[in-house]
C-alpha cells in the first residue's frame, strides 16, 4: 500500500512513529535516519515539511524491501547509540556539552591558551610567552580570575525539591568540601543522616555527566557544595490550648554542587599560593619602622 506524499498532520505522527519500529533498514549507509541530519535536503521548504515527507518517502522504500528477518537483523546491529552520523548530529545541537575554551575563546585565543596550558604542564599561568608554530610569532595571554575558572572543566550539579531545613543541611554538607567525588559518595551511603541518599544522587549524576563531557570521574573532587531555599514553604496551623494555634512551616530547599578536576585546578591553585608566598617579605622583629607611642624629649611631670 503506497502512503500519498501529502498527509494530514495525524497521519504524519503514525508515520514518524512506524519509522523508528521500521528505520533500521531505511538507509544501507548505517545511520538510523539517514539523510534527515544532512544537508542535501530542499531547503525551500519549512524544516518540519522537508522531514515528514523524507520519513513518509523512506517509509514507503522500507516497505518494498527485504522481509521480516532482515529487519530484525539490523535492528539488533543498528541502535542510535551506534550511530555515529545520529550522535553527531545530537553533539552539534547541544554546545554545552563542548569545552568552554571552544565556546568562549576566539580561535587564536584558544590556539594560545592551550599552548600556555601545554607548556605549564595543563593549567593556565599568567606571563607565560609562547610561540605559534604556523607563524613563529610570540604572544602573551592575559586573563581575570574568573576568566580562569570559567575555561576550566567543571560540572555543575542542582538536585530536585528537598524536605529539609538550611541550617540542617549546611552542617552535614560541610564535610564534603574538597572531597574526591567518589569519596563523597561513599560518605552519603554510609551516612545515617536522611540527607545521604538525596546528596549521594546528586552526586552519582556528576559521574554520568562527566562522561558526557568526556572527563574523568576519578578526576574530579567537590570544589564547592552548598544549599538554599527552594521556593515557597508550606504552612499549616499547628492548634494549641486555650483556644490559640500557631503556623507550622514546612521548609524546601536544594543544593547545588560544582565539580572540578585536580590535575587542573588544584596544581594551579598550589601554584599560585607559592608564588604568593614567595613574594611575601621575611618577618622581622623590629623592622625599619618609627616606634609608636613613646614619650618625646620632654618630661611631664
């Protein structure tokens, strides 16, 4: 049965939905959706028009060819996972997942900064000259602490809505400052406290999104964790003797976490307290100062 070209916009989901039961033997190239992520497609037509009539035109194709167990066959080998041209296409649409360097940095500034980093042994320093190789021309990079921390790896963690008060949840998160990751989630499973499983699966969400950015979670340790109000509290009336009551308010809040990498952030860090404490002066007893708070040359009796 041929499907016509032109559907209605019901017809078009029943399309779409029989095309990922049907897409593994849509396209002989090993992609699950073929030229739908290319360029070649009519670029005069609306983006949603161009494709539902390449699904409804491949679906049509699929039909016509090999039977059944082909299809089951290329289902099991095909999967978007394997799907090198479909996860491309997704890691194009997302550019958080890119580093900040490639985000926030021109191309000649990017060039510069990774030579800086590759020459001080992965981090940044400051004053530091390096040499184009295409060019042989020299250049300085300068930056502002927060531009520092900006461009290097970290993750960002918020967990979902948490019954619990500030105060609570401040001292139990107070151990976990400067903690190895995996550390850290090793405390929250052996912790008693009800707050250890909710920050443990915080945590365990930083391993998974790691791995989408392609970092190491053994790497990374908890640079800062913290807590706050999540929207408005709950109140009740809490009835009391003598014809009073009060509000009971139940309180909300969340905690946020941020995720950085010690071979990076930590070696600069150490670095810059020792070039700190190598430019403080040496402490001397009585230095070459007047004396303060001594009578003058004249007695008062």
């Amino acid at each position: 049965m041929m499907i016509p070209r032109y559907i209605n916009q019901i017809s078009r989901k029943v399309v779409t939905s029989r095309l990922f039961q049907t897409s593994a033997r849509i396209n002989n190239e090993g992609s699950l959706f073929g030229s739908l992520i290319s360029n070649t497609v009519d670029k005069d037509k609306p983006t949603g028009d161009r494709v539902l009539d390449n699904i409804s035109d491949r679906l049509e194709m699929s039909m016509e060819d090999e039977g059944e167990e082909t299809e089951n066959t290329l289902k099991k080998t095909l999967t978007p996972e394997r799907d090198k041209q479909l996860q491309d296409f997704i890691k194009s649409q997302r550019p958080y997942e890119r580093p900040a360097k490639d985000i926030l940095l021109s191309p000649l500034k990017r060039q510069i900064y990774e030579l800086n980093c590759r020459k001080n042994g992965g981090f940044y320093r400051r004053d530091t000259i390096v040499k184009l190789p295409e060019t042989n021309e020299k250049y300085k990079l300068h930056l502002t602490r927060e531009e520092i921390e900006a461009l290097e790896p970290s993750i960002y963690l918020q967990s979902y809505r948490i019954k619990s008060t500030m105060k609570k949840t401040t001292k139990f998160l107070r151990m976990f400052q400067g903690m190895d990751l995996k550390k850290g989630i090793t405390q929250c499973h052996f912790s008693k406290k009800a707050l250890g499983k909710e920050v443990g699966d915080l945590l365990e969400r930083g391993i998974e999104d790691a791995k989408t950015l392609g970092l190491d979670a053994n790497d990374l340790y908890i640079a800062e964790i913290w807590t706050g109000s999540d929207g408005a509290w709950m109140k009740r009336i809490d009835i009391k003797g003598r014809g009073r009551m009060g509000i009971i308010k139940h309180r909300y809040i969340h905690v946020k976490c941020i995720l950085k990498s010690k071979q990076i952030t930590l070696k600069r860090l150490e670095y810059e307290k020792q070039l700190k404490q190598g430019k403080k002066k040496p402490w001397v007893q009585l230095a070459n100062e007047p004396i303060r708070g001594v009578m003058g040359g004249a007695y008062r009796w």
